[in-house]
C-alpha cells in the first residue's frame, strides 16, 4: 500500500511540498466498507467478488483503495493486498500490480465507467469520523 501512495505523490509534482510525515497516515486515518457483487451485477469491475473499499488520506488527497477477500474457504490467512482504485487514465494504463485485481478485457474506457462509482464511494468514506467502519449500505 504504501509503494502505491508513493507512486501517488510521483505522479503530481505539486504534492512536492508536502511534509514527508504527512505521507503515512495513522491506522485511525483509514476509513473502510465492505463491497461484493450482485447477483446479476455486470459492470462488477473487480476479480475477486468480496473484498473492502478503503478511504486514505494522503498528502492532501483522498485515496481509494480495493482490498480483496482473499480467505474465501482457506485454512491459512492470506494478507491481501491493496490495489488503488482510480479513474485517471494514466494511473490506469501504467498500474501493472492493480492489473491483477481488475476484470480481464476491460479498456482503459470500461475501467473508468466501471470505477467511477466505487471512486466516488471510497472518497465519501474519507468524510466520516475516524476509525469508522461502514457495512454495505450505510453510505
């Protein structure tokens, strides 16, 4: 997660002013809610079909991540790991990690009309309290 939000502040040359403190954001700074795909649900843009929607406030912006549930019917804990959910197409066209997490066939075009409405969902979770965790239907 943290190479992603690095990634982030690379990609904005005015995120160069920021303190270097403000980059990690303390645990009580993530806001999550749970997501999974409907019966019927065709514009699902993600692999897996569980997982959570993550809000992280990093250097002035508000980051959304998709965290995979990745324990479905294992013994062992797997640690999943975060994939930044965005619509810029830049991000999209060069994330090769989040390749992996997203929907195979979909264009640069798709990706965006498919994440749009999870992007918009993750920044809401930023303008709750801190610490909050949302069910599926509380935002």
């Amino acid at each position: 997660m943290i190479a992603a939000l690095a990634m982030l502040a690379t990609l904005d040359p005015s995120m160069a002013h920021v303190h270097p403190t403000s980059f990690f954001p303390e645990a009580e700074d993530v806001r999550f809610q749970a997501i999974e795909k409907q019966a019927g649900e065709r514009d699902w843009p993600f692999v897996e079909t569980r997982g959570r929607l993550a809000c992280v406030p990093s250097f002035g912006m508000r980051v959304v991540l998709f965290f995979p549930d990745m324990n479905d019917g294992l013994d062992e804990l797997v640690e999943p790991t975060g994939v930044i959910v965005t619509t810029d197409p830049i991000q999209l066209f060069s994330d090769v990690e989040g390749k992996a997490h997203l929907a195979p066939g979909m264009s640069i075009e798709d990706k965006i009309r498919r994440l749009g409405p999870y992007v918009s969902l993750g920044k809401k979770l930023c303008d709750q309290p801190k610490g909050t965790v949302l069910g599926p239907s509380e935002l």
